[in-house]
C-alpha cells in the first residue's frame, strides 16, 4: 500500500477517527530534508500492515492551518497519532525503523 495523501477534508476521517496508529509526514515540495524523508515514507507505507498501520503525507504549503494547529514550526515533522492524539513526534529526518518502533509502540 502507498501513503495517504491527507487534505483539509481527509484529516479528520483518515487521521483523528482511525481505528489504528497513523504517522503523519508534516512536508513541503521546496524543503531539502522532507525530500530526503519522501522515500523513507514511501517504502514504510509499502511495508506497514494497512489494518494495523497507516502512513500519510500532508503538504504544508497547501494545508496551512492544520500543520499550525499541531505546533508544526519546522519540517519534516512527522508526528503519530493514536486514538485522535499526537503520541509522538519527530522534527527532522528520520529513518526507516526509528518510525516503525514509534507505530508499533503507539
């Protein structure tokens, strides 16, 4: 499975009323390390068991308001929610298995 391409109106349904952990990658198409980060995410969501796990991308520059309602100052941010609530959060780029541990963990 590929990563979900969150927007204003996927967020709530795909993220906040998930049944499973979600990890979200808080990007931009211009920023050096989220470019860096893309394949990591890619392959993890190609990994990931999709009815235990999700992985999705949300594009800042187009979705503003909800990358600063979660505090998102710089990115990547990548941040995993659990039950409606961010469980963990990661400012930089990360690898493969460090965000693999944060989904099993959450």
């Amino acid at each position: 499975m590929s990563e979900i391409i969150l927007t204003n109106q996927t967020f709530s349904q795909e993220v906040l009323q998930s049944q499973v952990p979600v990890l979200v990658d808080f990007w931009a198409p211009w920023c050096g390390p989220c470019r860096l980060q893309g394949p990591i995410i890619e392959e993890l969501a190609k990994e990931v068991d999709p009815a235990k796990f999700k992985v999705a991308k949300l594009n800042v520059d187009d979705h503003q308001a909800l990358a600063g309602q979660y505090n998102v100052m710089s990115i990547p941010s990548l941040l995993v929610f659990k039950n409606g609530q961010v469980v963990k959060q990661f400012v930089g780029v990360q690898n493969k298995e460090t965000l693999k541990a944060a989904l099993v963990q959450a």
